[in-house]
C-alpha cells in the first residue's frame, strides 16, 4: 500500500512538472504580448485607462455610479459611509501607575448606568452599551428582533424598537424596551407606547438625515405589513417630519404627551447632528426632554442614499464634544442623560465616549454583524449576510434567533469585560467615574475639539508633597 501511495504521488508530481514544463512558455508569450501591447498603443486603445481612471475614483464610487446608470434612481447603500472622518484615534488614556495606583484585581468594577435620572421612572441599566435602534419590517426581521431582546435581556441592557412596526415579541423577551416614536403612523397607540421602559422621539439619524423614506410592496410583506397597517399594494410612508411638530416648540406639548401616557418613563429625541446642534439641544432642553440621544456622521442604516451617508451630519466625536459642551453650560448635564452613537466598533472607542461625557453609548452595524457570526457562511459566497438578517432578505428563514443571542450576549459581555479592565488600569472603581482628565489628546485638533490637553504638554497641575 504504501509503494501505490508513493508511486501515485511521484506520478502527480510528474504530471504537474510536465503541465509547468509546457505552460511556463505560453505564459511568458502572454505576459510579453500583453506588456507589449501596453507599452506601445495610444491611450486612446490602451487598457491601462482603466488603471489611470481607477486612481481618479474609488471602486466604491465606480460601483455605485454603475448601480445609478442601471436604475436611474436613488440608490441605497447599507451600513452608512466609508468616509475617513477624524475619529476617537487622536485620544489615548493616561494609565494608573504611581502618581495614581491601579486599582486591585479584587475590586468590583461597577458598570452600572442611569438614563432619565430626573424621570419619575429613569432607565437603570446594568451596562453603558445598549442596541442601536433598527426596526421590524423596516429594517431587520422578527427572527433577528427576537435575537436582540434576549441577547439584551441577558446582559441587562436595552433594545431599541427603531422606526418598524411594534413586534409583541419585543416585550416578551426583552428585558429593557425602548420604543421610538417614529414620524410614521403605525405604532403610537396607548397600550403599544406603555410597553416602553423608555420613549425615543425619532427626529433624524446620522445615515438619514431627516429624509422621508418609502418602502416598496416588494420589500416589505408578510406580517410585518400587517403589525404596520399597510394596505396590500401600498408603499410604507415614513415623512421628513412628525405632523405634531411643525415649529420647535410644539416638541414641548409632544413630550409632554408623551410622558403622561407612559406614566414617567424617560421621555428623549433622537436627532442626527447638524452645526445648528445647540440650537436643536434647546428645543430639546426647552421640552424637558429626559435624555438627547445624538447620532454622528458614521451613523448607518438598513439602506439610505449615498449622499445623506457621506455628506450629511456632523463626525461623532465633534458632535459628543459640542453636546457635552452644551449641556455643561446650560447646567443640565447631571439632569438630561446624553447617549450617542455613529461609528462605533470596540471597546475603546466606546470608552473614549463616556470618558468625554456620554452617559451611554448605542451601537447597531458591529452588533448585527457579530451576532451573525459564523451564520454568515449560510449565504456566503453568493449572498450577502444582509440577506439573513434583514426582513427583505431572501434566506432570512436559515437565520437562527438562538444562536444569535448566545453571540448577542457574549460580544456585550466581551465588550464590557473591557472596558472593566480599563476602569482598573485608570485607578477607578466605577465606570461612571472615568472622565476627561483621564485622558490626553496625541494632535491639536482632537485637542481643540474635545477640550483635552496635549500629550507632549506636560501638566502642571501636580500636587506638591508635603515636606
């Protein structure tokens, strides 16, 4: 046996010589053709344009530009942006050593948050991390809903219902809901908004902008049509705006609304940042508003246009930094939670935010794709993952909401292990303790933004020891 095997590999080998014994010439004869043919022809007829042209644009924007002379209309990009904007990279934080001791191994790290602290019923959550809000029919299906209430649930955090249909099973498996009121018309009634342990006012996001949407017959079928109340046929209207708020102080009567149905849940808006963000902030400091959740320009989406992704809002860290800023000096920091997402991949970046004053950080594009996890193989190759997960997708059926809590559950879980870690090598014991003069700043801008002083500066504010 073992003689065969040996002969049949010598026999492979040989075989494999002789094709590169024969190959190796007509190989030479087409790259030196090819090369040739570069070398010499005009522009005009010379393949070597596209290298040329490729260098003017992306493959991003020739592909795209492709997809707007097939359809002839709006495109719609997942995900949000590929823009590079300055980001939480120029920060670093400043480890305990001597100066400040770390804190032991043994100690408790508390990771605890509150959202709506002046709310006669404020959100207590057992991380400072909550799902970003992506909603049912909308967006992502009932089996990946079900998957981010129990993976949430486990955790302690909360859920987002996003602008989609009220799934009951939201409720059922979540253990912190927060509902949107969105500016569509399906899912405001009574009993829908006191399922919330809190009341998001949609009014932009950092992939949308303020921009209506409509949603085909085609994209959107089954019973999340019907929880919605969309006729057979019929397109799915989400206008530019609330028909309750046609001036900046109708937010007012809004929330106040709001808050008596609910009962005093937290009561906040969601807006995308503009450079009118503390004009938009006394709208909403004006309605006693509980919470201001802020969304930066790296926000994404289920799919908007091109230009409201990469054009459109402010960058998070200048958006958190002017929000910070805002409510310091109209002292209301310590009364209106401020959360903020838009961007958001690890636990450092996570971390820098609370750091600069977030109370909270939501994230939606890093914990979708991670609770897919290796699910993804189920359309891989040939189909994109979106396919499992969004409620248009043609293989969300293959999608199991199961597994994907387990991973929900441990990406959170990983993610805030963390930034435990972190908490210890500060010196602290709370993750609400960590604050800007734990960190330093490695450029001027990202100094001059966030107010944090320079690295290469050394800070004079050293105690003196006593003699």
């Amino acid at each position: 046996m073992y003689v065969f095997i040996m002969g049949l590999l010598a026999g492979i080998i040989s075989s494999l010589l002789l094709i590169l014994v024969l190959v190796r010439p007509l190989i030479k004869w087409v790259f030196g053709h090819v090369t040739k043919l570069i070398m010499t022809e005009s522009y005009e007829e010379n393949i070597w344009e596209v290298v040329t042209a490729s260098r003017r644009f992306s493959p991003i924007t020739n592909v795209e530009n492709s997809l707007r002379a097939e359809s002839g209309k709006t495109i719609e990009r997942p995900f949000g942006t590929a823009r590079k904007f300055l980001n939480f990279d120029g920060l670093i934080f400043s480890p305990a050593q001597l100066a400040t001791l770390p804190t032991s191994e043994t100690t408790y790290i508390d990771t605890k948050i509150v959202i709506g602290p002046c709310a006669n019923k404020p959100l207590r959550l057992d991380i400072p991390i909550l799902l970003g809000a992506m909603g049912y029919g909308v967006g992502v299906s009932e089996k990946v809903r079900i998957a981010f209430a129990k993976g949430t649930a486990a955790v302690g955090t909360a859920t987002n219902a996003g602008e989609g249909g009220y799934l009951p099973e939201d409720r059922k498996n979540a253990k912190y809901l927060i509902i949107q009121y969105g500016k569509a018309k399906w899912s405001k009634e009574h009993e829908i908004l006191k399922q919330g342990d809190a009341i998001e006012i949609h009014i932009g996001q950092g992939a949308h902008a303020s921009a209506a949407s409509e949603i085909l017959p085609e994209a959107l079928k089954g019973r999340s049509r019907e929880i919605m109340g969309i006729k057979p046929g019929d397109n799915a209207i989400i206008p530019s705006r609330h028909k309750e708020i046609n001036h900046k102080d109708d937010l007012k009567p809004l929330v106040k609304y709001l808050r008596e149905v609910t009962g005093g849940v937290p009561i906040g808006v969601k807006i995308c940042v503009g450079h009118k963000l503390e004009e938009d902030m006394e709208s909403c400091i004006h309605a006693e508003v509980d919470f201001i959740s802020i969304d930066g320009g790296q926000g994404g989406s289920k799919g908007s246009a091109p230009i409201l992704e990469d054009d459109f809002g402010l960058p998070t860290i200048y958006a958190l930094s002017r929000a910070v800023q805002y409510l310091q000096k109209r002292k209301v920091k310590d009364k209106i939670s401020l959360l903020v997402g838009g961007g958001f991949f690890t636990p450092g970046d996570c971390f820098k935010a609370l750091a600069l004053g977030a109370n909270a950080v939501y994230m939606g594009s890093a914990p979708l794709w991670a609770m897919t996890h290796t699910q993804l193989m189920k359309s891989m190759p040939f189909e994109p993952p979106t396919q499992l997960t969004f409620d248009s997708g043609k293989l969300k059926d293959k999608f199991d909401e199961e597994e994907a809590a387990i991973y929900l559950e441990k990406f959170f879980l990983s993610f805030v292990d963390e930034m435990k870690t972190a908490v210890q090598s500060l010196g602290k014991t709370s993750i609400t303790d960590v604050n800007i003069e734990d960190l330093v700043a490695l450029d001027e801008v990202t100094s001059n933004i966030t107010k944090v002083p320079l690295a290469y500066q050394h800070n004079e504010k050293i105690n003196k020891r006593k003699l």
